[in-house]
C-alpha cells in the first residue's frame, strides 16, 4: 500500500475532515446538529431613508394656519377699534329724504347710504349715539346733500327748523274761494290742480250729503304740505277732517232730533262763524234761527248773502246785493240757504246741535260793548240797531 508523502500537502498529524488552521472539525452543521432545533437567521431590513420634506409640508401649513387667523384677527381688532367709513364733507347736489313714522335710527342710516348720503351705517349710528337729540326726530322731509359727514347729515335731522314742509292754515268760517287762495300762496300745489280736486268729490271723500259741494267741508285746522303733495291728497284730509267732526259729534242721528239733515246743521254752524260775535253767543244765535225758520220768517242775514256777492270787510249788504235772486239771499228766500256758507269749526257745530233755550226772534252786534243783543219783539230790536248805527259812524270796528 502506497503512503502519501510530506511533499503532496497533507499534514500526517491531522485528522481527515479537521481544518488544519483552526483545530475544528469542519464536517457539515447538519451533521453535527442534526436534530437540534436552531431559529433560521432573519434577514436584514434595509432602513428607508424617509427625508425632510413631509416635515416641511406640515411646517408650512402650520405657519399659513397662523398667518392667516393672525392676518384675520388683527384686522377684526383694527376694525373694531378704527372709526367707521366716513365722509370728510360737507357734501355736493341735494337728496330730499323723508323721515317715516317709526323709523329707526339705522333705518334711517341704511336709507341714507343707499341715497349716498352717508358712507356707512356704522358713522351714522356712532353720530346718534352721542346725540340724546337723535332719539326725537321727527317725521317728514328734509333736505341733505350727497357724501355728507354723518354727525353733519345726523344735525340737519334733529332740528326741526330744517323741516321742509308748507303750512297752510284754515281758519273758522273760511270759504272754498279762501281756502283755493291759500293753498296756491303756501306750497307749489297749482290753482288749476285744486279747482281739478275741488271738483272731484269722489277723490277728495265727499259725502253724498254735500251733493259734490265741498263747501262746508273742508275743515279749519293747520295742515303740514310736505313737498311731493298734490292737491287731492291734501283736500282729501280737509274733507276727512270733517267727516271725522261729524262722527265725534253725533251729528247725523242729533240732528234727526232737530228736524234737520246732517248738512243743514253744517250750515248752520257755518252762519254762527260769520253772525255770532263771542263763542257764548253761538247758542243764542242758533236758537234765533230757528225760532224764524219754525214761524216760516225769512232767515233775513248779510252773512249770506255777501256770500253770493262775495262781499267782505264789513258786515252790511247793499239793497242791489240783497234783491238777488240767490237761493242764499235769505231776505228774499224762507228757509236755509242751500249749503253751507263757509267751513265751521266744532264750537259752532256744537252750539247747532245744542241751541240756547229762548223766545228770541232777533239779534244784533253791539261793538261798543263787544257783545250781541238779543231781542223778543222788533221795537227792542230796532233799539239795538239804531245804537249801533250810531255807533259805526265814528268807529272803524264796523
């Protein structure tokens, strides 16, 4: 058997299978191990690098986050506490503005923006806020102008001076005629519009009582014309004015009692304004009228018949004025004229529907002694007259 020699690498004082290097048996693990459980090795996880930038995706928002609710309330603090839009003023052209019943203070900020008078509600309200005034102003129309400053806008408002209204005054026992004079003197309303209105007596509230006549009708009071008011509508409240009288006075069913018609009564009151001296007088004058219309006399008064002739400044008639053939010109014609002659006011309706109690068939002015005398038979009567012709002779009061 052949032997191997030093010279072919092997180590004769090694064992097969051992590693000359490191003195272990260099057999296979299986074989060594065989039967013992061992865990396999895990395989190595290869680390991701992530990066920065979903860090600085979220910074970014953070800090919009906080620039813009920083930026929001930085400017809801500095409105809050910066004054209002305003206009410097004092204004250009001319906005006629009407204050209504009930407005508010903001209201009538929101309505002067819309018109341009005022920049912002906000001025407005701060302006009134600070002016007890503010709290009364009072309704109509006033002039403003265009981009005013609101406390200046807010002080044409609270005085009533700056008003722009019309007064027109209808005094006891005025007449149509009277009354058309007036209102074409005190506002733009046209003479033409009125006489239009007059004629109109389903328009102005006529009642069918006044037969289309507004005389009579169109009630003694102040009335306010506010600019834009046209005829009808302003006859219209004259008219209403009286209807109303009427109503508060239980005309219609008092005047059943007297054996007259509602509008009879209103002619009646219409001569106590012209004939009656004194407020006191009125009942006396009424019950001298009708103790003559219930003996069938003629009613014998200038009052109306200077209503036809259109007389004034005196309380005497002509003989030419008193032989008109006029239904009014009661020395001709027994009875009531056939309207009233004048507007009456609610004294002489009142003193109508409650005649004094008396015999007396006639009456005169004293204006000597600043009364009226009232007499039973003609001889007292003609007394009465005779002192007061003397009288007129050498006085201005006739």
């Amino acid at each position: 058997m052949s032997q191997t020699g030093p010279g072919s690498g092997d180590d004769p004082h090694v064992e097969p299978g051992l590693d000359p290097d490191d003195g272990f048996d260099d057999r296979h693990d299986d074989e060594l191990f065989e039967g013992v459980p061992h865990d396999e090795p895990e395989p190595r996880r290869t680390r991701r690098r992530r990066g920065c930038l979903p860090m600085l995706v979220v910074l970014l928002l953070v800090l919009a986050i906080v620039f813009v609710g920083g930026r929001w309330a930085f400017g809801e603090l500095s409105s809050r506490l910066a004054p209002p839009p305003d206009f410097a003023g004092p204004g250009k052209g001319a906005v006629l503005y009407e204050v209504k019943q009930g407005s508010s203070s903001t209201q009538i900020g929101r309505d002067l923006k819309k018109k341009k008078v005022v920049k912002s509600v906000d001025a407005f309200n701060d302006a009134a806020a600070s002016d007890d005034k503010s709290r009364n102003i009072q309704v109509g129309y006033y002039q403003l102008k265009k981009e005013m400053k609101a406390s200046e806008a807010l002080a044409v408002l609270v005085d009533p001076k700056n008003l722009k209204q019309n007064l027109v005054v209808v005094p006891e026992g005025a007449r149509v005629r009277d009354i058309v004079k007036t209102i074409v003197s005190k506002t733009d309303i046209s003479k033409r519009a009125v006489t239009d209105a007059l004629a109109n007596g389903k328009a102005i509230g006529l009642p069918a009582e006044a037969n289309g006549n507004p005389e009579g009708y169109l009630y003694p009071a102040t009335y306010t014309v506010p600019p834009k008011q046209n005829a009808v509508g302003l006859i219209r409240q004259m008219v209403a004015k009286t209807v109303e009288a009427e109503a508060s006075l239980d005309i219609e069913s008092k005047a059943k009692s007297l054996g007259l018609t509602p509008e009879q009564v209103l002619t009646v009151a219409s001569i106590l304004e012209y004939e009656a001296n004194k407020a006191k007088d009125y009942p006396k004058v009424a019950r001298v009228l009708y103790n003559r219309l219930k003996k069938k006399m003629p009613l014998q008064l200038d009052s109306t018949v200077s209503y036809v002739s259109k007389r004034s400044g005196d309380v005497w008639t002509t003989s030419s004025e008193r032989a008109s053939t006029s239904l009014y010109n009661t020395y001709k014609h027994v009875g009531l004229p056939p309207g009233p002659i004048g507007s009456p006011g609610a004294k002489t309706i009142e003193a109508a529907l409650n005649p004094a109690d008396g015999d007396w068939i006639y009456f005169v002015p004293d204006y000597e002694e600043d009364t009226t005398r009232f007499s039973a038979t003609y001889a007292e009567h003609q007394k009465w007259v005779a002192k007061l012709k003397k009288y007129c002779r050498s006085s201005e009061d006739c």
